[in-house]
C-alpha cells in the first residue's frame, strides 16, 4: 500500500467496530487522480441504496487531461463487495445510531482502488474528551521513556 488516503477524523468522531474492504467502481480520470493524491474521504459516507453499497460525499477532484467528459467531483460510487458482506452489512445498519464511515482509502498491490470502511456508532462530547485525555497522557508517557 504505497498511497493511502485516511480519514483521520473518524477515530474521534466514532467508535470504530468491525472493519472491511471494498473495490469502488471508478472512471479512469478518477483512478489518476487518486493515484496523484487528489482526493479527500474526511466528509464521506457509506449508505445503501436500492439494495447496493454506494460511498457519498468522496472527494476525488478532476483529472486536468481527462477530456470532454467531466465527472462530479462528488458523485455517489458504486461499492464492490459480496452477497453476504451486503446482507450482513444492510442487517447491521438496522439498528438505530450505526453508521458505515470510510476510513483509508488505497491503491491494492493489483492496481485496484479499495475503500476501507468501519461500522461506527457516535461518540457523545464526554467521550471525545475521554479519548483527548487519553491521547495526552499517552504521550506524556512516552515523552518520559
């Protein structure tokens, strides 16, 4: 994984529980300009849509030699996952408060874009200072190693 795109805003934002990875149906202008680093997942997320996976909101901005067909840089895309990952994500998102938040965006060693993605629950205030204190302490441990 030599380029990767993270989200760095959802380990605060979340509780991070199971994880997976998916392929992401992209033009070949939006594959060159992942590959050049052009593109943001902080604002992104993941939501079914007529029994598919599709990631909203991914910023991936346009490709200057890409020609006369120009994409939304903030167009719904398409997630590539199986059958039972599908159904085993759609009975997750069931419940009330569980969201899909994309994580880490990467080139896979086969050339392929692949999202990395995490069901989440939000965090209330109290537990985002928590996880700032935490944060602190830890780093005044190893200031002290």
């Amino acid at each position: 994984m030599a380029l990767e795109i993270k989200n760095k805003k959802a380990s605060f934002t979340y509780f991070l529980e199971d994880e997976f990875t998916a392929g992401i149906q992209l033009n070949g202008s939006e594959i060159k300009s992942i590959r050049a680093s052009k593109a943001s997942i902080g604002e992104s997320y993941c939501r079914f849509d007529n029994g598919e996976l599709y990631v909203f909101n991914m910023y991936i901005s346009e490709y200057p030699n890409a020609g006369y067909v120009i994409q939304s840089p903030r167009r719904p895309r398409k997630l590539l996952l199986q059958k039972k990952e599908i159904k085993k994500l759609d009975k997750k998102l069931k419940n009330v408060g569980i969201t899909l938040v994309p994580t880490l965006l990467f080139i896979s060693k086969s050339g392929y874009a692949k999202l990395k993605f995490r069901i989440a629950k939000g965090k209330k205030m109290h537990d985002k200072r928590a996880t700032l204190k935490e944060k602190d302490i830890a780093r005044d441990l190893d200031r002290l190693s």
